[in-house]
C-alpha cells in the first residue's frame, strides 16, 4: 500500500541502519512508524525520499523518518501532535483527518518512548522515536527461565 503510494509519486524510500528492539505490541509501534512513514510521502515532493532508519543509541532503541518535503513551520511544529490539526497545504489533500500524527505519539508514549521532530521549511523533516533504555527491563540471564523478558519487538516499518 505504502510502497504503491511511494511509486506512484515516484518518492524513494530508502532503509538503513542496524536492528533496534523495544518491549511493545509490534502492531501499534508498527502503526505509529506507518503514520510517520504515510505522512513522509504525502508531505514530499515529487521524485523525494523518504529514509528511515533504526539503531541503539547507548541503550535506547531509535528510529528516525526523514523526508525531503516540504517541511514544517515553526509556528505549526508546536501544534503537529494536536489531534486534529492538520497544515493549510494539507486541508485541500483528501488523505487525512489530521489524527496520524496523535495517534502515533500516544502509542509511543504508552510504551515508555518519545515522538519528537525537528523541520525546515523547504527542506524536509526528520521524526524521531526513541524507547529510552528504562523502559527495556533488564534480565538477569540466570533467572529462571519463566521470569526471563518477553521476545523484544523489533522496531521497524514492516
Ligand atoms: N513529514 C511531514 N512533512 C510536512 N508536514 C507534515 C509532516 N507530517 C505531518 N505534517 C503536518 O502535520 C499535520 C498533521 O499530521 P497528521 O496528524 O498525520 O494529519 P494528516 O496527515 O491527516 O493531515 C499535517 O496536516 C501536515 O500539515
Ligand atoms: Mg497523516
């Protein structure tokens, strides 16, 4: 879906990076990096890119979706989390009800992480998503087996 989307606009998506692991439902950590990735290609130019990328930072897990659209005001970067705003070049587009971006922050949010984004106009946005370490919960590996961490959930876009 994503990836015809990205096609027909003739928009790149291009993934890199190592593999980063938080402890949340793959769904709706897989459904907060969609958000970002839709929005990444509906807020591009045509013949843009969009890259994400994952790694560890220190502990914490990091995912990063950067575009080369058309960017974000200062004065609109303060209200992008805001259910329902939705920027006045994006009012005409049918695609969205300005809740994407909520949504994904508090679904991050619920498992311990944070949503943040840095923007220029003209040039593009970056999204950020990090699962501080607190919030894995350490193992001792002797344990017993029962009281061992759930598999941790990889973050990505798939
Ligand atoms: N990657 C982006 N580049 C530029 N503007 C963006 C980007 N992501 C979100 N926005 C702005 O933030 C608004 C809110 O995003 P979102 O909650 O996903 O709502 P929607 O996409 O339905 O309008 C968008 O209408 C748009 O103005
Ligand atoms: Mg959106």
């Amino acid at each position: 879906m994503l990836a015809s989307v990205a096609l027909e606009r003739q928009i790149e998506i291009v993934q890199s990076g190592e593999s980063a692991f938080c402890e949340a439902d793959p769904a709706k950590v897989g459904q907060a990096i969609l958000n970002l990735i839709r929005n990444a290609i509906d807020y591009n130019r045509p013949g843009g890119s969009v890259f994400v990328k994952t790694w560890q930072s220190d502990e914490d897990a990091m995912l990063s979706v950067r575009d080369t659209g058309i960017g974000i005001s200062a004065d609109a970067l303060s209200k992008v989390f805001d259910r329902f705003y939705r920027g006045d070049e994006s009012r005409s587009s049918p695609y969205g009800s300005g809740l994407g971006l909520s949504i994904s922050k508090s679904l991050i949010e619920a498992y311990g992480g944070e949503l943040t984004v840095i923007s220029e106009p003209g040039v593009g946005s970056e999204f950020q998503i990090r699962f501080p370490a607190s919030t894995q919960k350490k193992v001792d590996p002797q344990a017993n087996p029962s009281q061992r961490r759930p598999k941790p959930s990889r973050i990505s876009p798939e």
